[in-house]
C-alpha cells in the first residue's frame, strides 16, 4: 500500500506496523491459553484417572480384606434340645404263623391205602385225610377178642362152680377153704375178662386211627406220604395251620420293653401288598429279657378272614409307643471321638465345647439325650471333623428349628 493510500485512510505508516505486532502478540496470547488449557484438562484427567486407580485398588484391598476376614470366619447350624411330646412308632420284623400248626402223624402202623387232601386243602375239623390199612392190627384185636370170649366161658364155669360149692358148703360136705378157692377163682376170672376187654378196647382205639382226621380246621401245608407208603408212629403225614387268626411273635429291644402293655393296636404290613395294614393286637410277652439277645419276645394276634395273609410270610410289625418326656436331639449332631459319644455345644460368644452325652433310645432321626445337654444349649447340626475345642465359630439357628 502506498503512502497516497495510508493518507487517504488516515493511517500512519508507523502505527501501521504496531497494529500487527499487537494481532500477532494477541494470536500468541491466545495460543498460550489454549494450550495451558489444554493442559490443565489434560492434568486434570490424568488427576482423575490416577484418583480413580488409587480408589479402586483400595477398594479391591478392603474388599479383599473383609473376603479374607469372612471366609476365614467358619458358619455352623445349631439346633436346640427339646422334649419328646409325641409318642413314637416302633417297626419290627416279624414272620407269620398259624395260630395252631400241628403236624399230623398216625398213630397206627401199617401202609396209606388213600389220601383225600393235598396242599393248600381247606379242611374243617374231623374231615378225614387219609385211610390206612393195618393187618397185623386187624390180627391182633381178632386174637384178643378170641381170648375175651375164652375169659368170658372160664367166668361163667366159675361162677357155676361156686354156686354148687356154695351149696355143699351148706350141707357141710366141702370145707370153707375149697369154698374159698372157688370164690377166687371167680375173681381171678372176672379180672382175666376185664384185662382181655381192655386189651380189645385198645386194639379197636388204633383200628379208629385208621382213619386220620384233621384235628381242627385248616389249611393243608404238607403232604409227606403218597398211596402203599409204609407209615408208623413216628411218620409224618401232613402239617396244618390255622391260618385265622394267624400269631406273629417279634422280638423287641430291652431300651423298649417297658413301654409296651398286652392289649395295646399294632398294625402288620406286608410288601408285596402296597398300601394295606392289617390290625392286630398284642396278647402276650414272655415278661423276661432274653440274656443273649437283650430283647424280649412279643405274640401279636392278627385277624384273617379273608385268608390273604399266608402262614411263614415276612411282615413289619409296627408298634406305636408313648410319650417318654424326655430330651431329645437330631441324631446328626453326634460325634464319635476317643472320649465317647459327643457334641459340639456353642456359647454365646460363639465358642465351642465338645461335650460328652449319654444316648438312650434311638429313635432313627432322633436319640433321647439321658445325661450331658439342657433345653438351653445350642449344638451344632451336622458338625464337621475339624471342630475342636474352644474354636470361635459363627452360629445361624436351623430354619426348621430342628
């Protein structure tokens, strides 16, 4: 621009050039700001991101702190002691019997001429069973009823013989003492006579046996002889069972004997038939404790009309006993150590004691606590192998409250 120029507008050379020194100095200005602004925001994320990482590795220390502290801190589940308000039901194994089961033998001897009943015959008593046939019995009642006719003919040949003596005896012919002989020899008859009928009742008594009877009705659950079976006295023919009522004879723990009372229900179950319970009832004890067994011996009477039940069949026998009012705790509470039966016992400060225990009866789920706890004390439920004495656990009551 020429001079003409800067005159025309007004503007000194000189001033001129000041103005752009100062636009420059300005542009300088404002670049320097922006850049210590830029900086500063630069500075100030790094201040931030630095901030963030210290807060977040001291977070991740505390927290690994209290993961530390807390897994090192062991939980347990206590349960409380309580008192048995309900009775308990006592299931024992049993095998059925007939009520009666006799077996039945001959008492005559000679071989099976018939058999009328098998197995699984119902009979009622004195159907017959089987017929033998005995011929040397035969012989023998024939031979004694020949020697009672003979004794019969010697009585009356006595006895008409002392009415003639007795006669001359009055004439005075014949002395006291031949009197005396005849008068004998009518009683040595009339004995002889007696012996010889009682000979042939006996002989007709095994005749009678012949012809095997059932004693009582039943059912057949053996037969042991077949047709032209030579057959004695000690020759089994068949076995029957009175199968109603059947008895059912279990042995129960001495812990339980004194519970139980002749008279009291029981129910039988069986498995093979799923869902039926069959009542009965307790009739006796053998009121003694057997010394090898410790256990003592029921009879239970069990009803069966309908015949389902079979004789030798195994059932539960279920047994409902009373309250015994005493202490009780879940069974998986129990330790065996060196010392004995234990539990591990929590106090309020969280400590642990193993405390030793007695246990009476066992109720399968639950023991009854004789000696070593009190409704108070908090035992630890399932406890594990590590816990000792005197450890610091943290104690959570069981939800169930068992």
């Amino acid at each position: 621009m020429t001079e003409q120029r800067h005159a025309a507008l007004g503007l000194h050379p000189i001033e001129f050039e000041a103005g752009e020194d100062h636009v420059e100095l300005l542009k300088r200005r404002q670049i320097v700001r922006r850049t210590q602004i830029a900086a500063l925001v630069v500075l100030l994320l790094l201040a931030l991101g630095a901030g963030r990482t210290v807060l977040s590795r001291v977070a991740n220390a505390q927290a690994l702190d209290a993961s530390t502290a807390e897994q090192s801190r062991q939980y347990v589940t206590t349960v409380q002691a309580r008192r048995s308000a309900t009775g308990q039901t006592l299931a024992l194994p049993g095998t059925l019997q007939g009520f009666v089961q006799s077996p039945i033998a001959a008492r005559a001897s000679g071989y099976v001429k018939r058999w009328t009943k098998d197995i699984g015959s119902k009979v009622a008593k004195g159907d017959l069973l089987a017929e033998i046939e005995t011929p040397e019995i035969d012989q023998q009642l024939s031979q004694a009823q020949a020697a009672r006719d003979q004794a019969t003919a010697s009585l009356e040949l006595a006895r008409s013989t002392l009415l003639r003596w007795e006669g001359l005896r009055k004439k005075d012919v014949v002395s006291q003492q031949d009197l005396d002989e005849r008068r004998s020899a009518v009683a040595q008859s009339q004995a002889n006579l007696a012996a010889t009928e009682a000979n042939v009742g006996r002989l007709r008594q095994l005749e009678d046996f012949k012809r095997v009877l059932a004693p009582f009705s039943g059912v057949i659950t053996r037969r042991n002889v077949d047709v032209g079976d030579l057959i004695d006295s000690s020759r089994l023919l068949f076995t029957l069972s009175q199968t109603d009522p059947l008895r059912v004879y279990v042995n129960i723990p001495q812990a339980y004997a004194q519970l139980v009372k002749v008279g009291q229900k029981v129910m039988v179950s069986q498995a093979e038939f799923q869902g039926q319970r069959f009542p009965g009832q307790l009739v006796r004890t053998s009121a003694a404790i057997d010394t090898a067994t410790r256990t003592m011996q029921l009879e239970v009477s069990l009803p069966n009309p309908e015949g389902i039940l079979m004789p030798g069949a195994y059932v539960k026998v279920e047994l409902s006993l009373p309250a015994s009012k005493s202490l009780v705790a879940p069974t998986n509470t129990l330790l065996f150590r060196a010392q004995g039966t234990v539990v591990a016992v929590v106090d309020a400060q969280g400590r642990v004691s193993l405390r030793r225990v007695k246990v009476g009866r066992n109720y399968g789920v639950d023991f009854e606590v004789l000696e070593g706890l009190t409704e108070a004390d908090r035992v630890v439920l399932n406890p594990p192998d590590w816990i000792a004495d005197g450890q610091t656990v943290v104690a959570n009551p069981a939800k169930d409250g068992k």
